[in-house]
C-alpha cells in the first residue's frame, strides 16, 4: 500500500498545536444515529483548532456503530475538517471486522487509523503483532496502535510492530510509566506517542516526563475552553495554573466519574447536553447520569468554566 508521508507531519505538528479531539456521536433519543446533530457538534470541536480530530473512536461509541452509522460519521468529520485538521478515525475488533472498517474510513477521506483494542480475548505478543500486520497490509492509511484493556505491547514486540510499515505511533491507556519509557527509548526517531489515558489531563505532566507531551482531551468535547487553557498552562509551565484546574475541576471530575462504570463516555455526553450541544443520549450497554450526578456535574462543570473565564 502507498502511504501518504505528510500525515505523521501534520500529526506531530497539530500535537504541539493542541489537544487531540475525540468527539461524541450524536444520537436522536430513540437511539438512532443524528447525522445533522452530529455535525453541529464535531464543527464546533474543530472550530476550536485541535490539533487533530479522532471522530469513531471510545468516547464516539465506535463499539455501538454498524457500518453504515461509521460512514455517516467519518464522512461528516472529513467534510467539516476540510483539510484543516487531521481527522483519525477508529477502528477495531479482530482484523478482518476492522479492515472493513479501514476501507470506510479510506473511501470517506480519513487521514489515518487508531486501533482500538481487539474485542474480547488475550492475546500473545506474537497475536498483537500478527494483528496490525494483517491491517497495515490492508489499508493504505497509517495506523496508529492504542494499547489499553487486554493490549499491552511488550518492548520486543514494539521494537516489531514500529517496523511495519504504515504504522506511525502508539496510543498508552495503560499509564505504565516504566514501561512507556522503556518503548520511547526504543522507538525509531520520528515515531509518535500520544497520552490515552482516562481523563489524560490528570497524567499529563507525567506522561510528558517520559517523552509524551501530546494527549486526548475528553473534556474538549463539552468545555474547550477549559481544555484549551490547561493545555496552554502545561504548555508554558504555568504550574499555578495547571495545579488549580487540576484540583478544582480536574480531580473532582475523575470522581465522579469513577462512580459509575461507563461515566467516562456518559458524563460527557451529559455535560455537552448541558452546554446545549445536540449529542443525545449514549447507547447501551451505556447508560446516562442519575439526576443527583447529573446536578453534581452542572455544579462541577459551572465551577471548571468559572476558572477560566467561561459560562455554562
């Protein structure tokens, strides 16, 4: 496959830029998809600049998506970006399913690919490796590998994987520090790493110790404002700065978060409702906040705007 060398550029550029966007799919509330709420919203992500936009993807429900419902959703993100962003779409289950995937993904116009962890079983080393090969040679895009839940890459076998050719960087939801340092200390010069950790704003000066400055921000998907300034505060070393949102907004959102398995996707589909963005409710086997965490969120999110100088 031909691969275009200017999308890792771009990538490595909008990564000094911004936060990494990973807009929610918008859903009507009979659970079907809402393509024109959906583009409402990934325009306003990318009118933010980010320094790319992962549309398909965890926090965009990927794993509730048919086929026809990704087109839908890669294509809008392509036809808002326009050139101006990269747009990364997700893919994921066992190679097959996801080369399926890459083939939408290709004919829509993205950019590149974000493997999501294969759905359900462990796997050997030899498996995860054999799995992105079996990609790589079927799509002309580049990949980029996520490692979280049952995917971990050891260092052989990220030594292997950053030799495929088409695969461009790793994505770490594992916070493994020890291990993440080992793979950067590995990894061919121009590879990139990105911070996928829950909530990655509260590892970020972690993560960025080790050689991984760049993260996603799931809290641009309702408050950029908020998201934008904490990066700016971590760019520039502002610690004052980075400390309070961490501890009045930051650490309080983690747990509340933590109270519910599935809240990291739903609290945020609930507080981009509570900003008036058209986003819907999250499928099952997701499901929306209680009223008392629902009013917790309002107060949380109302304190976390006041910090920088926004309003619900």
């Amino acid at each position: 496959m031909t691969l275009d060398p200017d999308t890792a550029r771009r990538l490595r550029d909008g990564m000094a830029r911004g936060v990494l966007s990973f807009p929610l799919t918008s859903f009507h509330d009979d659970g079907t998809l809402d393509p024109d709420g959906f583009r409402a919203h990934v325009a306003a992500r990318i009118a933010t600049a980010p320094g790319a936009v992962f549309p398909a993807c965890g926090t965009g429900e990927f794993f509730s998506l048919d086929e026809d419902e990704y087109r839908q959703v890669v294509t809008i993100t392509v036809e808002e970006a326009g050139g101006r962003v990269p747009v990364v779409a997700g893919i994921g289950y066992g190679w097959a399913q996801a080369v399926r995937f890459a083939r939408i993904a290709e004919d829509a116009g993205a950019d590149a690919l974000l493997v999501l962890p294969h759905y359900l079983v462990a796997a050997p080393q030899d498996g995860l490796v054999a799995q992105l090969e079996q990609i790589a040679a079927r799509t002309r895009l580049p990949l980029i590998a996520y490692q979280r839940g049952q995917v971990a890459f050891g260092l052989d076998a990220f030594r292997r994987i950053a030799r495929i050719p088409g695969v461009i960087g790793l994505k770490d939801g594992h916070s493994d520090l020890d291990r993440l340092q080992r793979l950067t200390l590995a990894a061919p010069e121009d590879f990139l790493f990105f911070n996928g950790a829950a909530t990655a704003e509260i590892q970020a000066r972690a993560y960025a110790t080790v050689g991984v400055p760049a993260y996603s921000s799931a809290v641009h998907a309702f408050a950029p404002e908020i998201a934008d300034a904490f990066f700016t505060a971590l760019r520039d070393g502002d610690d004052g700065t980075v400390d309070k949102l961490l501890r009045d907004f930051y650490v309080p959102l983690v747990e509340l978060r933590d109270r519910v398995p599935g809240y990291a996707v739903s609290l945020v589909k609930a507080a981009a409702r509570l900003r008036g963005h058209p986003v819907g409710p999250v499928r099952a086997p997701l499901t929306d906040p209680t009223a008392a965490d629902l009013a917790d969120l309002r107060q949380l999110l109302t304190t976390g705007l006041d910090l920088v100088g926004a309003a619900l």
